[in-house]
C-alpha cells in the first residue's frame, strides 16, 4: 500500500508508539489499544520506527485486522488500522471522539523484597485410591464469551468474576455427583492452564500467538507448526514479559477462595510450574530488557510461584500441584532444540541435559520448605486436541533421574495412553511419593469401564503398594479454554466411573 496525504476516516484511538520497532514492544501496545475498540473501529497509530512499514502490514494480515491507510511526513508515520476488516466499520461503528494512548517505556527494577510467608494449616491426608481431576473443566459458552470480552477489556474484572463464579458453582457440583474425593475449581476463570499468569502477575501482558509470530526467526515455520497441531492461534494468548515481575494480588488464591465458599471437600490448586513459565514467557525480543538471562527470569518465577503456594496451603488447599508437560517435549520433542507450540512454550530450548537440570533446579527452589505431602507435580504430551497423532509419544525413561530429584510429594502423571509407555518403569521412582495414576483418556469420547479402570488400578497397587496410589485422568478435559478435548457430561461420566472404580479397589484391597 502506497502512503496518502491525509486519513480518509478519522480515528477513534491514537497510539503513540515512539520510536519502538514491532519486535520491542510496539505489538504490545497495538494489542493494548485495539483490543477495547468495538470491531469496525480505528486506530491510528504513530510511529518514527522505519521498520514498521513492513512489520504493521504483516501483523494486520496475520490477525485479521484490516490496514486502512498510512502517511509519512519526514520520520513520523501515521498507520490507521480498522478493528476487523473496514466493512464491519457502518454507521454505527465511529462514536467516540479520539483517545490518546501514551507509550511510557518501563525498565527500572527494584531490589528484591523479603516477604514473611504465612504457616500451612493443617489437613487431612489424602486416602488410598483417591479419584480427583487433573485441573481443568470445560467452559459454559456463556463463560467463554465473557472470558474473551475481558481479555480484550470490553467487560470489567468485576463482572467477569461474578460470571466465572456460576461456572464454578457448575464445575464443582458435576465433581460433586461424581463422587471425587478430591475437587478442583476447574479453572473455570483462566483463558488457559498457564498463560493466565499474564493478567495476574505485574510485568506481564496476555498477546495473541499471531503477535508473536513477526518476532520469530521463523515465523512461517511456526506457523505452519500452529497449523499442523490444531492450535487457534488468534485465540491462544500468550505472557509477555516486559518488565520485572512482581506478584501484587494472588495469582489464584482468589479461586480457592470462592471454591471454599462452594464445597467443603478438600481442593487441589493447579499452578503452571517454574520451568514452564520460565519457557512460556522468555521471548528475547523483549525480555531481555528486563532480566539479563532466561535463569534471572525463573529464579523471580520460583520465588513468586513459591509465595502462592504458601499463601494457598495457608488458606487450606489440601494439594497444590506443579504442571510441567513441557518436560516431556525437553526429551520427546524435536531434535537439536527449535521452537515448538507445546502447551505454550513458544522460547527455544537447550541441550536435554541442561534443560532437565534447569528444571529441577527450579522446582526444588519453588517447593523449599513446602510440606512433601501437599504437593504435587503433574506432566503430561500434550493435551489441546483430541487428536492423539498430535501429541508427543515416548515413555518415562529420560525424565525419571529429574522426576526423583524434585522434592514433591506426589505425581500426577498421563499413563493411559499407549504414548506414555509402560507403567512398570515408573517403579523407579521414589518409594516415599504417591502416584496419581491416569486411568482414563480425557482425549476419547468412549467412558471406560468400571471394570477396565479397577484392572489399572490393580497393576498401579501391585507395582507401587496400594497405599501410594491415586486414580487421575491423563489430563484435564479443558487445559485450553477455547479448545476442550471433553463435553462436561463426558468429563462427569469419566469421573463416576473412576469412583465406582475406587470404591472396588478400596473394598477388594482394603
């Protein structure tokens, strides 16, 4: 497109992005200011950066949005970029006067601050045999609407919160009927099982993968990645970080809360676990402005994620659990390192060895001083279709020395697919640490058999001692929330099966 004199439509917001080029933050700020705008809307952008009269182009097409019109005077450019394409715009459309969107560049970093982290309280142990979820429940569409209108700023946190509380209600009491011994929330209020973070953690800020993709080395090669796996990358957000990160509010104490007020069955937490948000939220175009290394990132990571814990098991979470399913694609993924999609880790990994190393190491500083028995640690190949030719296949073998190195009390791991592999080697672990052992497919719409379940029970009390063994799903039915591999009825029915499961094993083997 050519560059005109003047705007054929006036704007309804203005940008100043400065001097940022798209790969510094500029994108950032686009996304912070075209979000609110109902569609047909215009955003004029103004910018003295060269490089994006190439790179805003790109980004319009990759996300929908349509490239009006552009202007140059000496260095200043003036993009105006339509929310949606321009035919949505009608009479109706253009309402208020322009807004000015300043861009205020953030690096200063404060010194570290000493918390006092409150006493656990408290709870009974978790039985033999235990049924709970992994974490996630599938969505109303109501909520999923609701949950979109907030990422874009189009509905308050308030009324957001007042909406996912009914969905709560819902996913509790479909776990309730179920039976479980232990319920979740759901994670009824995230827009996925990790990048959530983004709206909760200062320093950071939810993009859309289609953001991203200009800052890639390669980016038709992740997109066609995206393509292949089923990922929809204009709905998948993604945690940027822009500056230091700080843990102001809690990241989900506000879940347990609410829950508390539901149900008085004990509840497990699920957290993204250090090594996964370190992987998710490092992308060098940014990052690197605020944290010399990816290692100062997930030690701040540790230190925040460790403080929740605290704070959650102070509040009475009977479990907190750490997802890492990332590590699987650390041993199981593409050779030689690259970038991949899996669960939202879109940085570069290193060398196996050293990324496994890495990941202990984080994990154990997150779970320094926190009771053995109230945590856990979940990994899973993948879980954001349905479709089991997607995911990741290999065994246990190459993270067993890292799984019996982290300090937690307990596994959470996939082991009813066949691309888990055998269940025997897990016999490696240590005898101290309980097994939750997956027991259905939350991939297949098929509800196994209570008699299938309590044959997998059998072999996991032979192998680990019936004392250490809990029954869990391969994964959750809803880790993304725009893409759930379950219906509610589904996940309700896969559950009810594994507690008439339970009760066979508990009476047959005491």
């Amino acid at each position: 497109m050519q560059p005109s004199d003047t705007h054929l439509f006036p704007p309804d917001a203005v940008l100043e992005g400065g001097d940022l080029d798209c790969g510094s933050g500029l994108l950032l700020l686009i996304r912070g200011a075209i979000d609110p705008l109902r569609p047909g809307q215009l955003l004029e952008i103004r910018s003295t950066e060269t490089s994006v009269d190439e790179d805003l182009p790109s980004w319009c097409r990759m996300t929908g949005n349509e490239l009006v019109s552009w202007s140059k005077a000496g260095s200043q450019r003036r993009f105006l970029v339509c929310r949606g394409a321009l035919s949505a715009r009608g009479s109706s459309a253009s309402t208020p006067a322009p807004t000015a969107v300043s861009w205020v560049e953030v690096t200063a970093t404060d010194a570290p601050v000493t918390r006092v982290l409150p006493a656990p309280v408290p709870v009974a142990g978790i039985a033999q045999f235990s049924v709970m979820g992994v974490g996630s429940w599938p969505r109303p569409r109501w909520l999923l609407q609701a949950l979109h209108e907030r990422l874009e700023h189009r509905l308050s946190d308030e009324e957001f919160q007042t909406t996912a509380d009914d969905a709560v209600r819902l996913a509790l009491d479909a776990q309730v009927r179920a039976g479980v011994d232990v319920v979740t929330d759901g994670e009824q209020r995230r827009d996925s099982y990790a990048s959530f973070v983004g709206m909760r953690l200062e320093g950071t800020q939810l993009v859309p993968l289609t953001d991203l993709l200009p800052m890639v080395d390669h980016p038709e090669e992740l997109e066609k990645s995206l393509k292949s796996l089923d990922v929809p990358a204009d709905k998948v957000r993604h945690p940027a970080v822009f500056s230091k990160l700080r843990r102001v509010r809690p990241i989900v104490g506000h879940e347990l809360a609410f829950a508390a007020t539901v149900t008085g069955k004990p509840i497990k937490v699920a957290l993204p676990g250090p090594y996964l948000l370190t992987r998710t939220m490092w992308m060098e175009c940014w990052s690197d402005r605020a944290y010399a290394s990816r290692e100062d990132l997930g030690a701040d990571i540790a230190a925040i994620l460790r403080e929740e814990i605290f704070h959650l098991l102070a509040a009475g979470a009977t479990l907190v659990q750490l997802d890492e399913p990332v590590l699987t694609e650390v041993v199981h993924g593409r050779k030689g390192g690259g970038r991949s999609f899996m669960c939202g880790a879109l940085s570069e990994k290193g060398e196996a060895s050293k990324e496994l190393a890495f990941a202990r190491d984080l994990l154990n500083a997150t779970l320094q001083g926190v009771p053995r028995e109230r945590s856990a640690l979940h990994m899973c190949r993948g879980n954001w279709t349905p479709d089991e030719s997607a995911a990741l296949t290999g065994d246990y073998a190459p993270l067993l020395a890292t799984l019996a190195a982290v300090d937690v009390g307990a596994y959470i791991l996939e082991a009813c697919t066949p691309r888990a592999g055998e269940l025997e080697l897990l016999t490696a672990l240590p005898e101290d640490r309980r097994i939750g052992v997956g027991v259905v497919n939350q991939k297949h719409t098929r509800i196994e058999t209570v008699d299938e379940i309590v044959q997998r029970g059998r072999k996991a009390a032979h192998l680990f001692g019936k004392d250490r063994v809990w029954l869990n799903p391969d994964c959750g039915f809803a880790t993304f929330a725009d893409n759930p591999v379950a219906s509610a009825l589904v996940a309700e029915a896969k559950l009810h099966a594994m507690v008439e499961a339970s009760r066979v094993l508990r009476s047959e083997l005491g």
